[in-house]
C-alpha cells in the first residue's frame, strides 16, 4: 500500500489519510446465510480484518482509521457478544493509530449502547453516538447516530424507541417490520433493521456544518446507515435521510458521505454534486478476497485506493 516518497500516482502528496473498514459482523459461527440467502463469513471476517490493519500500519503514513459499523453479527450467541465486541476492538488496537467507529444495527441487537458505547471509545453521558473531529483544521470528519430513532438499542421505555415504533406501525404494516412486503420505492426504507436521526442530533449537524463552515473547512459526513438512495439499495436508506439531506445541502462544506450497511456497496454524485460512497462490507467476502482500503485527502477531492472487492473510487469535488 502506498509508494515510497508518498505521492500519488497524480504526483500530489495528501493532506492526509486514513484507513477503512465497514461491517466486520464478526461472530464465532459456522458459515451462514443473509435473509436473502447471501453467503456470510463469520470467522473469516476478523482475518480480514488483521490482514487490513497489517497493511494499513505497513502503510506508515495514516493518520486514523474508520470502521463504518456493525461490528458483531447479531447471530452471535447472546452470551458471547461482550468478548466477541472486546475480541475485534482488540485487533483494531494494533493499528498504529486512532480508530472511530461508529454504531449499526449489529452491534445493538448484541449490547445495549451503555455497555456498547464505551467499548466503542464514543463516550457519550446520554448514550447517544454522534461525534465529530477534525484530523488537520482544513477538515471536519461528522460521525452520525444512525440508529437515534431507533426500535433496537434504546430500552423499551425509551422516548426514541416509542417515537420509532410509532413511526414504524404508521410506515410498515407487516407483522415482521424488517420486511418491505407491500412497500413501494423509496418507501421500501422504512424497516425496523433501520434507524432514523432525531430532531436533536439535526439541530447538532446543523450546528455542527455551520461552525465548519465559519471555519473554512470541508467536511465528510459518516453513518452506518447510507444517505442517497442512488448509493444504496432502498432497504438499507436511513428513514429520515431527505432530512438529513435538507440541512447538509444547507451547505456547501459537505464534499462526501461515507456509509456501510449496504453490503454490496455503491457509489453516487448527488444533485447538489456530494460524492456518496457505501463501502463494501468484510463479512461477505469469501475466504481468500477481502475489502478494506485508505483513503488519501486532497484539497480538491478524496481518492479511496481500495483492495480487492473494495472499488476504487475517485471523488473530485464539483467546487
Ligand atoms: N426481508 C427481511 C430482511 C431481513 N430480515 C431480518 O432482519 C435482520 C437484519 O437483516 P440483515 O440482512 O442481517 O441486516 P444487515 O444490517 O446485515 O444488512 C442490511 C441489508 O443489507 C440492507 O439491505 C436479520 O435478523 C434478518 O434476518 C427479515 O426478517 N426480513
């Protein structure tokens, strides 16, 4: 990974760069199958996990890592999921490095976010996920809580789990609210295996964008759950991602959002000229392939260098 002085195959150095990774759903289980009968690697996804933080330290030069969420798989025995959380945080503490992470859907059917959270180092007094950081000051990196309005993780008396819910008999009418059954377009989102952003986490990234804009900075936008329908599947959308939407296209600091969730991956441009990039998953990659890659930040764009069933992907801002 990586050449020897640093430069790209543009001859630009970065600004910086940073490591990626999405959906480990690691477990101690046989070989399984999604609902949709696609193959899931269970054990074999924390080795592509050791192989990627081998390369990415070989790299020498990333400044963090990003694991895009869903770190466990939620057919992990329920009386293992603490070490299987524990046992992958191990391995991603052999990178030379920071790691953020951030929750998905996975990880809350195995730990409520109390006992999940600090294992995440997202440290939080009310259990919500949403954070931000910025590597150098020229950029802002916005971690958002796909799962803020949400019918898993919060407990059952939680306001944000009876708003879900709510939500959810009023979206979904199926018994089972994880299937689209019935469902049409974009509608086909609204899925109990989905979460929402709440009104407070908006006012936040509104805050949050504006600030970064007073400063100058270009931002990019992370949440497990992807946010442009032309990036992901229609199941796997964010309920509320118009809204979210709405205020990032307030402004203009927003270059890219990052996503997981969406297992095959995807890439879009959206009408305001925001890259979205859902980056494909480690558990289903067969034995001997992988996905994971880094990321080199430029001024004018970021250039994913992917492996193997991770794309390689090229986003040039439009200004
Ligand atoms: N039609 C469906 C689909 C799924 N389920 C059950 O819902 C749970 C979550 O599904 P899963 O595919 O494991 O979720 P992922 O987060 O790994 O992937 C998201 C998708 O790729 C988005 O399209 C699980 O228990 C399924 O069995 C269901 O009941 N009915």
């Amino acid at each position: 990974m990586g050449n020897r002085n640093g430069l790209t195959a543009q001859g630009k150095q970065p600004l910086f760069s940073f490591g990626v990774i999405t959906d480990v759903q690691y477990a101690d289980i046989p070989d399984g199958r999604s609902f949709h009968g696609v193959p899931r690697y269970y054990r074999n996804s924390i080795r592509i996990l050791q192989n990627a933080i081998h390369k990415w330290n070989a790299h020498q030069n990333l400044s963090f890592a990003l694991h895009l969420g869903d770190i466990v798989d939620g057919h992990c025995p329920k009386d293992q999921s603490l070490s299987a959380v524990k046992k992958v945080v191990k391995e991603f503490d052999k990178f030379n490095g920071r790691v953020y992470h951030m929750i998905g859907n996975h990880c809350l059917y195995n730990l409520p976010r109390k006992e999940l959270l600090p294992l995440l180092s997202i440290h939080s007094d009310d259990s919500y996920a949403y954070y931000d950081f910025s590597p150098i000051p020229e950029y802002r990196f916005v971690v958002l809580d796909g799962y803020d309005i949400s019918a898993i993780g919060w407990p059952n008396d939680h306001p944000h789990t009876i708003e879900a819910l709510n939500f959810l008999n009023k979206k979904n009418p199926n018994v089972d609210q994880n299937s689209p059954e019935g469902l049409v377009g974009l509608e086909r989102r609204f899925l109990k295996f989905n979460g929402g952003i709440g009104k407070e986490q908006l006012k936040w990234l509104e805050d949050t964008l504006k600030d970064a804009s007073n400063l100058n900075q270009k931002v990019v936008v992370c949440c497990h759950v992807p946010l442009d329908p032309g990036a992901t599947s229609r199941e796997a959308l964010l309920w509320n991602y118009d809204e979210v939407m709405d205020v990032i296209h307030r402004y203009n600091c927003v270059k890219v959002c990052l996503g997981g969730h969406d297992h095959e991956g995807g890439h879009s441009v959206d009408s305001h000229g925001v890259h979205h990039r859902v980056l494909e998953a480690t558990l289903e990659c067969p034995p001997g392939t992988e996905a994971f890659g880094y990321i080199d930040v430029f001024d004018d764009r970021l250039s994913l260098i992917g492996t193997d069933r991770m794309a390689s992907t090229e986003m040039i801002f439009n200004n």
